[in-house]
C-alpha cells in the first residue's frame, strides 16, 4: 500500500513513519516529490496495518496498490522516472540512442565504431564484454580485456558504456567500467542476479525475456527496485513468436502498454527484435513513434566479420542516414534525438 503524507511533512515526520513501517516488519520505500512525499509500504498483508497508519498524524490518506508488482507501478509514482547517466536524462523529452558492435572485438575496432556513432549523435556506446551465446561453441566474449576497452571510449570520447553482466560473481567486475548495467533477456528471471544489481547504486537496463509476458517483466523489475535501486531502464527486445521471416517479433505494443502500467523509463532494441539490417531502420522509426525513450542499434563496419549478430548489424554510412531521419519523427512526437 502506498502512504501519503500531509504537505510539508518534516524529515522527523517520514522517519517517524518509516520506523514504525520497520517494526511491523515491512519495508519502506520514500518517494520524495515537490509538494508531497509518498512511501511504500512493501511486504506481504501490508493492508492488513492499514488502521495503524491512518491513526498516525503525518498520514494523509493511504492507497492500496492492486498489481503484484508494487514500486515499478503507476500507483506507486504518478510522475516518470528519469535516470541519470552522466549528464544523459533518459526518460525526458529527449531519445537516448546507444550503438556499437555485438561484441568487442577489438580496441581499434571499437574506437572506429565509436567515432562513427558519436559523429552521427549516439550519446552512448554498447558492446558485450561478456556473449551469453546459444552455442557454446561461439565467441563468449573479451572479459575484462573487452571492459577496458569500453572504458577506453567513455575516458576519451565521452560516450558511458552499457554492457551485459552474466551472473553474480561478475557484478563487482562489470560496475568499475560501466555507466549501465545490461541484464539480458536470458537472464530476466535470474532473480539472484536482479537482487545483486539491485543493491548496487548503478544504473541497470534490464531486457525482456524471450517469451516473457508484460507483467513477468515488471516482476522483474520489481526484484530490482525492492532492493532499493530506482534507477531501472526496461527494454523491449522482440519476443519468440510463431513468425520466421523475422529473428523475433518486436513487441511494440509493449512500449504504450509499460508506459501506463509503469513510470519506469523504457529503451526499444530493433537490433535483436528483428535481427535483419534493412529492417532496422523502419523498426527505430517505428520505436519513436510509439513513445520509446531510447533505442540499442548495433553498428559495425565490417558485418561480415563480425564475430556475432553481423547479419543485424548497420554500416556506418547507414547508421549516420537513419540517426538524420529520427529526427523528424522524434519532432512530429514532441521529442529529440
């Protein structure tokens, strides 16, 4: 349930409040706006406390919250959230586009790549350190060697770094060199590793499973902020559909339907959601359109030496010509790239 305080509540009023959430055995969540201050209350029967709270004189009103995901929803917070990622707002008027290779190949490569996308106004740059691949057999990835090199980019071009971590062990690694934390779609539902991310006070991009419904992937957010990290970007990626002219399906239904279920920033992948390159372009367009606050596109100048997902990957030249048509669209939404 979500608590209102009276306006001008004092600090001595909200921790007055969250102390008495903390001896019932439940967990506080404060969000602090303008005028008003609102907290969640988080555990199992909250609502059952109900008349203790509306006794205390801080307490204004209180609202059940009826999705089982609680601190994700609309109920919880009115207003969009928006991360801060160096001096980047993702979730305001402007579309935050992340590109680059697959993988990091090379550091020589990557400065390239990197040069390219941030002539063309990418404002971040991707690449996987680490490949959850469906072979064992393929390229797993540089490692730390692959971090580097990101941080590399970010040190002398300024571009912050979005790159996967693969489990729990590697959190520690992955949070010295990035600016976002990716946890791919293979990995939603790895709850130890969403409770992990969730205690660090990073940034996290959390992609939607394969076959994940909508309310799987707020869940799953959930998992994330209950751990007291509010700084989550969800990511709609294409899920497995019966179609196979396609790689996956994009779901871009999903970005309107997030958008009034959740506060929560949301980036659109057409990359891995069509895993086509011509197809790409129309699908960024398309992701604008229909509200997304930010898009992943891979980019390599030499696909066809790509150590993974060249098919998916834009040139250059490419690249450079999409970037300047989002901008009409991202206006006719009252937006920019």
């Amino acid at each position: 349930m979500i608590l209102t305080l009276k306006p001008k509540s004092t600090k001595k009023d909200i921790d007055l409040v969250c102390k008495k959430i903390k001896e019932l055995g439940f967990k506080p969540h404060i969000s602090q706006g303008k005028e008003v201050t609102i907290i969640g209350v988080i555990g199992p029967h909250a609502i059952l406390k109900k008349d203790i709270f509306e006794s205390m004189d801080a307490v204004a009103f209180i609202t059940p919250i009826s999705k089982p995901y609680k601190l994700v929803s609309r109920e919880f917070k009115k207003n969009d959230t928006v991360v801060k990622v160096g001096n980047l707002q993702i979730g305001s008027r402007n579309i935050i586009v992340a590109a680059g290779p697959c993988s990091v190949e090379t550091e020589e490569l990557l400065v390239t790549t990197a040069k390219v996308i941030k002539n063309s106004g990418a404002k971040m740059i991707r690449g996987g350190a680490f490949k959850p691949r469906t072979s064992p057999y393929a390229f797993q990835g540089l490692g730390e060697k692959g971090l580097k090199y990101l941080y590399g980019i970010k040190k002398n071009l300024g571009l912050p770094v979005i790159t996967e971590v693969m489990n729990v062990s590697q959190v520690g690694l992955v949070s010295r060199y990035a600016d976002v934390i990716q946890i791919g779609a293979r990995n939603m539902q790895n709850f130890d590793l969403l409770k992990k991310v969730g205690k660090i006070r990073k940034p996290v991009l959390l992609k939607r499973g394969l076959s994940a419904t909508i309310e799987e992937f707020l869940m799953s957010a959930e998992y994330i902020l209950s751990e007291g990290n509010y700084d989550v970007i969800l990511c709609e990626r294409g899920i497995r559909t019966f179609e196979t002219a396609t790689r996956f399906t994009l779901d871009l239904n999903a970005v309107p339907a997030i958008k009034k279920l959740s506060h929560l920033p949301v980036f659109v992948d057409p990359s891995h959601g069509v895993g086509v390159r011509d197809y790409v372009p129309a699908m960024c367009k398309a992701a604008v359109a229909c509200g997304a606050d930010g898009l992943m596109v891979e980019v390599h100048p030499h696909p066809e030496k790509a150590f993974s997902d060249g098919p998916q990957s834009l040139l250059p030249q490419q690249f450079d010509k999409m970037m300047s048509e989002l901008k009409s669209v991202a206006k006719a939404v009252g937006r920019k790239i």
